[in-house]
C-alpha cells in the first residue's frame, strides 16, 4: 500500500516537473500528450490506492461506531454529498452563465434568471439533507 502511494507522489511530482520544463523550453505544443500519458499512469494508480483503501476505512469506521454497517453509512453520506456538490457546481455554472448572457442582452430578466441558478444550487443542499438522514439512522 505504502508502494503505490510512494509511486502517486512520484507521478504527481514528475507530472509538475515536467510541466515546469515545457514552460521554459516554450514547447507548449506537447503538453496535452505528457497530460495525457501522466493521467493515464496516474488514474490507475489513484484507483487502486482508493480500493485498498475503503476495506480499512469502512472496518475502523465500522468498530467505532458499534455497528458493522456503519462505515458503508459513513461512505454512503459522503458520497450522497459530494456527488450532489458535484452536480451542483456543473448546474450553477450553466445556469449563471447563461443568465449572464441573457442579463446582458435585457437587464429586466435579472429576477427570473436568479431564480434559476437558485434551483441549481438547492441540488447541493438536497444531497446534505440526504447525508443528514443517512448519518441520523446509524
């Protein structure tokens, strides 16, 4: 375990590294290729050391709490959380914007474009709620 996360510092490192050459050699031309191969060393890498590490995770979560299932609750409400942040984001940024966009053109639509960028953003606060509820049932 401590294997893989030695070799995902040395490939975060190299990929800065090798960023910082290609800036002072003015060969921006290559960057997307070196992207390229560090991501696809580096994602492996990430996923392997992620599932080695949810086992360990889950079974201290889980003794802590006194219940076996409470580390898939901990992860279930982190995810439930996350996940909406996520998509939240992604919604806030098309929605405002295309509001700003829309604002620009005629500067009396600004109350109904707020309002959609508000629904966008109560999806992060439904994910919360989410979370709340699956923490209050451990």
């Amino acid at each position: 375990m401590n294997y893989i996360l030695a070799i995902m510092v040395f490939f975060v490192l190299a990929t800065i590294g090798i960023g910082i050459r290609m800036y002072q050699t003015g060969s921006e031309k290559n960057v997307k290729k070196a992207f390229l191969a560090n991501l696809a060393l580096f994602a492996p890498l990430a996923g392997s050391s992620f599932a080695l590490l949810i086992p360990k995770i889950v079974y201290a979560a889980g003794n802590s709490a006194n219940n076996p299932n409470a580390g898939m609750a901990f992860i279930g409400a982190a995810l439930a959380t996350g996940l909406a942040t996520i998509g939240a984001g992604y919604a806030v940024g098309a929605a405002g914007s295309a509001a700003l966009g829309a604002v620009s053109e005629d500067e009396k639509i600004l109350g109904k474009t707020l309002i959609f960028v508000g629904l966008a953003e109560g999806i992060a606060i439904y994910g919360l709620i989410v979370s709340i509820m699956i923490l209050g049932q451990i």
